[in-house]
C-alpha cells in the first residue's frame, strides 16, 4: 500500500529518522490554530502521483500571507488526475547536497536491495540508465544482519561526503531498521540531503506490505486515512478485491491469476471488462451475492460473466449466492456463468432448478466470454 | 516417475488440526497420497482420524519416515514452522498458507537455502499433484489424469483451468505445480523447469505465467539453453491495467519487463509455443507432443 508523503514522514518520527518539522492541513482554516514552524516554509501537495513540482503544487511561502495564498491555492487542485485534499507545511532546509537512497526486495535475486547514488533530487530513473556507474546497487541477504562496513563501502564508492559518513550510516541504518521492522516493501528517500542543520531525510516514499498488518497496530489507521473510490471500498468492506476499469463487461472470478485471464479473453472477443473482482478461495455463497451488489452500484456495466473454476472453492456454494442474491429480481444487466471443478454438477444443478431469463449458463469459458460481450451490445 | 512426490512420498501435514489442514490432510489421504503424520505444538499424542499427531516435525520424522511437509499453519506461524521442517532435514515442503508477509518469506527462503538442503514449494501456492501417485496440496484432483505432461504455474485456478484443457483432450500429465504469485517464491519457474527436463516420464511442458515480475523471462532464457522438451505457455493479464495490485502480491507490473507482452516475446524467442487464450492449451500440447 503506497503512503502519502506526510505518512511516511510519520514512520519517520518513529524510528528517530531527521526529516523537516512540519504541519499537516487540511482545510485552510487550520492555518488559524498556528502552528510551530520557522519561515521560509515549503506548502507542499499530497498526492500520490510523481511531478507535482511541476504542475504548481510545491511553493515556498517567506510570510504568513504568501502561506495562506498559496495553501487557498493548492488546496483542491487537481494534479493529473488527483484532487489536493491534504498539504504538508514544512520548513525549508538549507541544502547543501542530495543524494538517493532507497530499499526495496529484488524478486530475482531474492534479497533485499539498497541503491545510493550522488545524484539525488532529480530523476533517478535517468541516472541509471544514462550514468549507471553513478547508483550503488548492494543486495543485503535477508537471513543477515546489515553490516556497517557494506554501508560505509557504499557510501564512498557512491562519492558522498565523507565529512558527514557517521551521520550517513547513522541515518541509512535506521531507515534500513524502518524497511525491515516496519515491514515496508518500499522506502524511498531522494533527496536524502545534507542541510545546515544535518543530515536529514527530505522526502519519503514509502510502501507498506498489508500482509503484515496483523503485527502493527497502525497499519489500520493509515489505510484508512488513504481515499478509494468508494465502489472499491464497499467491496474492501466484504473481503473482495475489486478494481475498477474502463470497459462494459462485469467481471466476477475465483483467484487473481483466473480472473486476469478471464479479462483477457473477454478482450478476445472485442469487449472489454468493467472491473476485476476477485472472490478469492473458498468463498461462501455470501461472498457471491457481495460480489453482484458491488456490480449492480457499477452504472458502466451491461452484462456480466461469471466464471469460477473451483478448487477450494465449491460450485454449489457460489450457484446458490447467484441465485440468493438473483431470485425474483428483475436484473439490469444478462449473468453468463461458466461452472467447473469442485462439486461443478451440483452447481449447475442448483443455477437449472432456479431459472431467471437474464441468467444464461455455458459450458466453456470461451462461449461465456463471447455471450457476455455480445449481451452486451 | 513424476517430479517431487510420487505414491513412495510420506506427509507430515503442518497445522494438521486446523480446518482446511484436516480438510485437505484427508481428501489427499482419501486420494491415495500416504499422509503419514499430523503435527500441532501441545497436541502430540492425539490423532486426527487415525493420523498420528505429534509436538515437532522431528519427532513425527523419526517416527513415521514422513519425507514432505505440507503446511497449513496461518501466516503470523508459517515462517517458523517452515524452518522447523527444514531443519528437520525434510526433503520438500509444500507451503500452503496464504498472506505471509514479504520480510518472512525473503528471510526463510534466504535461510534455507544457506543453510539446508530441503526444496520449497510456495508459499501462497496450490502444492502440487502427480495424478494417480500423490497429491500434497489443495488442487482438485477430479480434474486430472495421470499421463507424460509437465504443467508448471504461477497460479492457483489458472493451473486448475490448463489441467482441465488437457485432461478434456484426454491428455494425461505427470506432475502438476503451482509454484505460487507471491514476491519471494521457494521454488521457481526455472528449479521446476529443471526437474521437468530430468524426469524420464515427462515428455511436454505446460508453462503458465502472469504480468509482474521477470520470472517468466528469466524461465526462458533457461528454456533456450537448457530445455529439450516441447514448451506451451500462456500469459495471464495482457489486458490488465500497468501499476495496478491485482491479488497476487507478486502481479504488479514495473517497467518494460513484467508486461505480458514482453513474456510472451522472450518465451516465443526461447522456442516455446505461446497460446492467448488458457483454453487453446490442450491443441498446442497436441501439436507439439
């Protein structure tokens, strides 16, 4: 799950990282209740999309009324897409040199891996690929314990400066102890810059690995202060994964590799899905009529396709969902479904023994696929 | 022959007292597979429908034999049940359990290999089936018949969907495996791609793949230099949105490589015969057997 800016910079509180004292707002009026902070201060956007320098949304305000002009003013803008509803006031740092750091897993090689380079504050895609030899890549055995002397290494065949190399390895390895007990699949700092008050982390990204949640109890709190569509969050709320996409064709499937396919062949058939909506293993017939209520709130669809191959999941258990959550309705959209697997004959039994006209039964995924992008023309 | 588990296999079933263990614990023994241990900390000495249960992996080892451990135990334990089959010298272990976090996962696979000998298989995975031998895992047995293709996946219903191509054309297969969608897997595309190529019984191999990560191009590098067999594969998520989180911790598309596109180019460069749709498998098996 990818943080807001100012969430990361929490987690930085926490493990003692030196990042800008700053001030969350969220509606111009908070400006009143006055807050700590030296000026020149930077207003800063949150949102989760790269560029927002450029598109206006990071101004530095000398006094309080350049403040208010240009919090009134980012506040609500839109950024490719991404409406402004939170600004990060921070002080600004003297700045003396930037540099990159970040950690994140290499699934090829399976270890964690740790990229510093000189080059900070600019885009470091551009540094690897047209100056390599300028980002250290250092992959960290995850059985291992972090060795100071790998760190110090880095940091001097990355050319940082070596008057400041304590506070370096002092500020990597905590936001290494961040990566590892925070259970981070991301951390991402450029810059990490040497300012006149010292080495501080300027910016954060940071992307948090759900599967842990069970083991931080803020976790919770921080997925919920992050915004969804609303269609995805009533779905979140029954235990579905669900994204929404362009097209016209519901989508409703057991296990993401299933679905992903199911996706593709109704694109096959020259129609295209209105959402991925993953049951998961062994859902009940609960989990089936959820699921057709979260595609009935879905105005773009106009047919669905249902189609389960079950596994641990079992086809009579999903059959009677459909038919709980279809009985005596008259529906928006035709249901094409496609049973197989697991208690499969049951399934279907039970979907023939309870007609509805709109709910049409096929026998492969590819007849599925093409009846439901013909229904819905 | 087959690969990994045969009917000589013996499986200790990790979290055997738990609901889908004892489900499945049973529905494999019912198939055939010799189940021959259950464990649960506190619970050694109790059974579990005649099978024995006992307190450590070791200890049900150096009663019954077992050589594979299959584990059910939730994700908050799995990591540490893991390695206790693999200090217990277990051969295979078959890693069920979904939603471990990342940290866990790099740090017993990185353990293991360092320190063990044991192979692991999972974890977020199916397990695996060689029809009419053994089945170690939650796959539908119904669908399969036992014959000479290799299937190998990265997902769970997918591979269900691909052994249920190849058993309508009556086309049999020797072992099937879904190495799992999660970021660190034990086992990969290539160690199966490996086994496939030394075993006598194999004569096919049926790839599946999906957006994210660069296994699949990693597997076809190895497929160019060092596979003889015929390869069929298929690629979910051409259609799938770049940079969305598609359930599979592992499906998240970054860069050029991870796209489908660029899987399905690197396995068509390697020799391998790439079909667009999972229902085409079974005809291209055919085609190249």
């Amino acid at each position: 799950m990818d943080l807001f800016e100012y969430q990361g910079k929490s987690l930085y509180a926490n493990y003692d990282i030196a990042h800008p004292n700053s001030f969350l707002v969220n509606k111009i009026e908070d400006l009143e209740q006055g807050f700590n902070l030296n000026y020149p201060v930077v207003v800063k956007a949150q949102v989760q999309v790269g560029g927002r320098g450029k598109a206006g949304g990071i101004k530095l305000a000398t006094n309080n009324d350049e403040l208010i002009t240009h919090t009134n003013e980012i506040l609500g803008m839109d950024i490719k897409g991404h409406t402004v509803e939170k600004i990060l006031i921070e002080e600004a740092s003297d700045i003396k040199e930037e540099y990159y750091l970040s950690f994140t897993l290499d699934r090829s090689e399976k270890k964690y891996l740790m990229m510093l380079s000189a080059k900070g504050g600019m885009d470091i895609e551009a540094v690897a690929e047209e100056n390599p030899d300028d980002l250290t890549m250092i992959h960290i055995d995850p059985s291992k314990e972090l060795d100071e002397a790998v760190l110090i290494d880095a940091i001097t065949n990355s050319k940082l400066n070596q008057d400041y190399q304590s506070d370096l390895v002092a500020i990597i390895t905590r936001l290494f102890k961040l990566f590892i007990s925070g259970d981070c699949d991301l951390v991402e700092v450029n810059p990490l810059a040497i300012t006149s008050s010292g080495v501080m982390a300027l910016d954060s990204k940071v992307s948090l690995d759900m599967n842990a949640k069970y083991r931080h109890e803020n976790f919770d709190q921080i997925e919920k202060d992050i915004p969804i569509p609303p269609s995805e969050k009533s779905a979140k709320e029954k235990g579905l994964n669900f994204i929404k996409l362009d097209g016209s064709v519901g989508i409703i499937g057991n296990g993401a590799g299933l679905v992903m396919s199911t996706l593709d062949v109704v694109a096959e058939y020259g129609g295209s899905a209105a959402n991925f909506l993953d049951i998961g293993g062994g859902a009940k017939a609960e989990t089936v009529s959820a699921a057709l209520e979260v595609l009935e709130t879905d105005d773009s669809v106009s047919s669905v396709f249902i189609n389960i191959f079950g596994g641990i999941t079992r086809c009579d258990l999903v059959a009677q969902g459909i038919v709980e959550a279809t009985k005596g309705k008259d529906l928006k959209w035709p249901i094409v479904i496609r049973l197989d697997g697991t208690n499969a004959t049951e399934g279907l039994k039970i979907l023939r023994d309870n007609p509805n006209e709109k709910i049409i039964i096929t026998e492969t995924m590819n007849e599925a696929a093409e009846l439901s992008v013909k229904g819905n023309r | 022959m087959a690969i990994l588990i045969d009917e000589n296999s013996k499986v200790v079933v990790q979290g055997i007292t738990g609901r889908e263990g004892q489900f499945h614990a049973l529905r494999n023994r019912d198939y055939g597979t010799k189940i021959v241990a259950g464990t649960r900390p506190g619970k050694g000495g109790e059974q579990v429908e005649s099978i024995p249960i006992f307190n450590t992996v070791q200890e049900a080892i150096e009663e019954t034999g077992a050589n594979v451990a299959l584990t059910f135990v939730p994700p908050a334990f799995a990591k540490d049940a893991v390695l206790e089959a693999a200090y217990a010298d277990c051969q295979l272990i078959v890693c069920i359990t979904e939603g471990i976090p990342a940290k866990d996962e790099a740090e017993m696979y990185n353990l293991i290999k360092n320190n063990t000998k044991s192979k692991l298989l999972g974890p977020n995975c199916p397990g695996l089936i060689s029809p009419g031998k053994s089945n170690v895992g939650i796959m539908p047995h119904e669908i399969t018949l036992p014959g000479n293709v290799g299937v190998v996946s990265r997902s769970g219903t997918l591979t269900y969907q691909a052994v249920h191509e190849l058993t309508q054309l009556n086309i049999g297969q020797s072992t099937c495996i879904g190495i799992g969608g999660d970021p660190v897997p034990g086992m990969s595309f290539i160690d199966i791609l490996k086994e496939f190529q030394e075993d006598d019984e194999t004569n096919a191999i049926v790839m599946i793949g999906e957006i994210g990560g660069t296994a699949e191009e990693e597997a076809a590098e190895y497929i160019k230099n060092n596979i003889s067999k015929p390869v069929v594969s298929y690629i979910a998520g051409v259609t799938a949105p770049p940079g969305k989180k598609m359930g599979h911790a592992g499906a998240i598309v970054s860069g050029n490589k991870g796209t489908a596109k660029a899987k399905m180019e690197s396995l068509e460069e390697a020799g391998v015969l790439v079909v667009s749709n999972p229902t085409k498998i079974g005809k291209a098996v055919k085609e190249v057997m």
